[in-house]
C-alpha cells in the first residue's frame, strides 16, 4: 500500500511520529511518504494524496494544512485514518471522514495499533 502521513508541524513529528514507523515493519512492507522527511519545503500534497491507497493523519495537533489534506483525501475516497495520543482533545469533525480513529500511548503503542489496522 501507499500510505501518506498527514500531520501538524506543531510538535517533534520526526521523533514521535515518523521514527517509530520507520523502525518499524510497516515501514519495510508499505510505501509510506512522509511528507517533511527531507525539507519543509511545500509540495504538491494534493496530487500526492490523489495517488497513494490510504491516509493516516497525526491528529493529536490541530493543523489547517492537515485538515485541508484530509479534505482531499475524502473527496478522492481515499480511506484516512486519525491517531492521536491519549487524552488529546480531537475535533468531533475527524468522525466524519475518518474510517478510524485511534488513540495511542508511545511510538511502540502507535506502531502496533497501525499493524493491526494495516492486517
């Protein structure tokens, strides 16, 4: 699968967020973008988004950019998944798009919560 990784800039995203799962097996059985991995430059999320088979946002951080994302990947029908860390008050709005919405601990705790989902 292709997966993109939608999330705030608000927070350590490449500790918390994108190192979990590049240590992970997901990261060696799917195609995951992540799309500040490299620069912060901007780039065409939207057509991104149009090509990859799911997405899953770190939701725990509001965020317009993600929120817009979101917006696409519904209106492309592409399946989207929230995460967000326990206790962190979310948008009631996730519920209408996401297929999912699913509250984590710690990295290891995220990471096994996404294997299950990815099965």
């Amino acid at each position: 699968m292709k997966i993109y990784i939608s999330h705030s800039t608000g927070f350590d995203y490449q500790k918390e967020l994108y190192e979990p799962i590049k240590n992970s097996e997901l990261y060696n059985s799917h195609e995951i973008i992540f799309p500040h991995d490299k620069s912060s430059e901007v780039s065409n999320s939207k057509e991104v988004i149009k090509g990859c088979d799911m997405v899953i946002a770190e939701v725990s951080y509001p965020s317009t950019g993600m929120g817009i994302e979101l917006g696409w990947a519904d209106g492309f029908r592409i399946p989207i998944v929230c995460i967000c860390k326990k206790g962190s008050k979310v948008s009631e709005s996730l519920k209408v798009v996401a297929e999912k919405l699913i509250g984590y601990e710690n990295g290891e705790d995220l990471v096994k919560k996404l294997e299950n989902v990815m099965k």
